[in-house]
C-alpha cells in the first residue's frame, strides 16, 4: 500500500477577533477538503491571536469564545473527513497562565492530541505557560510531529523527532505583524534564516516538515514544504492568506549525505 499524504499548509492574517480567525479557518478547511487533502495545518495561536501582540489580556468572555469555536473546528473536521491541526492558547485546570497549544483534530472530529510549546521565547513567559511532552500521533499510519515558532532555533528538538521515528513534522509560527520598519530591520532577515534552519533540519533528520505561517502583514516568510533532503516542495506568497497544497510520498528515496553516521553521533556526548 501506498504510504502518500496530501498535505493543506495553510496561512492568513491571524488578529484578535476569534469569530473572524474563526470564520477564515472554517472556509480553509472546506477549501483544503475541497483538494482531498487529508489534512490541513493551520499557524501558531491562528483562532486566539498572540497575547502580548494582538491583545493585552485575557478576558473570560475570549476564552469561552476559544472552547466555542474549538468545537465547531471538531464538527467540522468529521463533516468534512479531514484532519485539522490549529493554534491557540489554552487554560487547563487552575494554571495562571494558558499554554501555547497545537490542537490536532481527526477526520471524526475527535481531539486527537494536543501539544504545548515546550520552548518559549522571552516575551512568552510573560503570556504562557511552558509544555513538558514532544507533541506525537499517527496519520494513516504516518508517525507525525509537532514544534510551535521560536521552537526552531533548537536543533536538539528535530533530532529528538527522529530518534522517535517521526517522517512528517508540522510546524506552526507566528513570524508576521511587523510594521515595515520592523520587517526591513528584523522580519526580512527571519525571513531567510528560519527557512534556511528548517530545510537544514529536514534534510539532517530525514523529516518533511510542514511550516505555517501568519500572512498578516509584514510577515516575515510564507508557508511552505521542506523535504527530507531540505529542498522546498512548494510555497505561498508573503502576507497573502491561501493554502499550499502538497502531496507527499514516503517511499521516495531522497538524497542523505549523512546518513551513513547519523545514527552513531545521536548519542555523543559534548
């Protein structure tokens, strides 16, 4: 049988108005199962916004609007037959502050996992609480994994999904909202850099990866696909909101220099 995905990469201009991040998720998912996609990826905090960036606090009426629509994104995930994997933040239990969470949602419309950034930047310890667990489910018989935005500057987090065997990792980033000053003196060099550190850890660790994107402008790199030999698939155009869609075969052989030591430097001690 063969082991093939069509992947939705998905990107728009992610704001602090739940309904309307909402609204736009909703018409990505049809479109995205309008191609057979099996499933559709969508950017870091796509349905909450970013604390600290679009929004100043947390208000209670926000967050019953967040476990409102999470619902609705089950619902519609089972009406559609599509898997859908979305950002936002998410308070468990008594926690003071919410974690930066990636929800993965089945073609049931069943919660299927959910991953909590591990790594926060600076700025997020003012917003979030950290996760502790490497984000890991199964597509089709694909073994999947998940990283959320500043995440990407940690190498060790690439190689730790591939010493638990994940093929396809999916990556969602909030790289965008810089005002044009900001994107010439910061956003356009992110722009090549974290493009350039993922296409390295895919082709270092035999990964594809999924990387979403906001599109709200300026952003700094538009959604794309990295092979396991790092070069990219395809890509959308900066600051615009679309889908990217990818099709994907596990079986094809890909160039791996580094394959023939890989194995033995995992465990190195430095």
């Amino acid at each position: 049988m063969a082991r093939k995905l069509k992947v939705a990469t998905a990107q728009f201009a992610v704001n602090s108005d739940v309904d309307k991040n909402f609204s736009v998720i909703r018409k990505q998912i049809k479109k995205a199962a309008e191609q057979r996609a099996d499933i559709v990826h969508f950017s870091e905090c796509c349905l909450s916004g970013y604390g600290g960036f679009d929004f100043e606090e947390f208000k209670p009426e926000k967050e019953k609007q967040i476990n409102e629509s999470i619902s609705k994104i089950q619902k519609l995930a089972k009406q559609y037959k599509i898997w859908v994997i979305f950002g936002t933040h998410f308070f468990v239990g008594e926690i003071e502050k919410p974690f930066n969470s990636l929800f993965v949602i089945n073609n049931n419309g069943e919660i299927e996992h959910r991953y909590d950034k591990r790594l926060l930047a600076e700025i997020d310890f003012d917003w979030y609480s950290a996760g502790t667990e490497p984000g890991i489910f199964y597509l089709n018989g694909i073994k999947c994994g998940l990283l959320i935005c500043h995440e990407w500057r940690y190498p060790e987090l690439y190689r730790q999904y591939y010493k638990l065997g994940v093929e396809l990792l999916f990556q969602s980033w909030y790289d965008g909202n810089y005002t044009e000053e900001e994107y010439q003196s910061e956003g356009k060099n992110l722009g090549e850099v974290i493009p350039g550190f993922v296409r390295g850890n895919a082709a270092n660790n035999k990964l594809w990866i999924s990387a979403s994107n906001t599109s709200k402008k300026q952003s700094s790199f538009p959604a794309f696909i990295a092979q396991p030999d790092g070069r990219v698939l395809g890509k959308l155009k900066r600051n615009i909101a679309g889908i990217l869609i990818s099709e994907i075969d596990f079986d094809k052989e890909y160039i791996d220099l580094s394959s023939h030591i890989r194995d033995e430097l995992i465990n190195m001690e430095y």
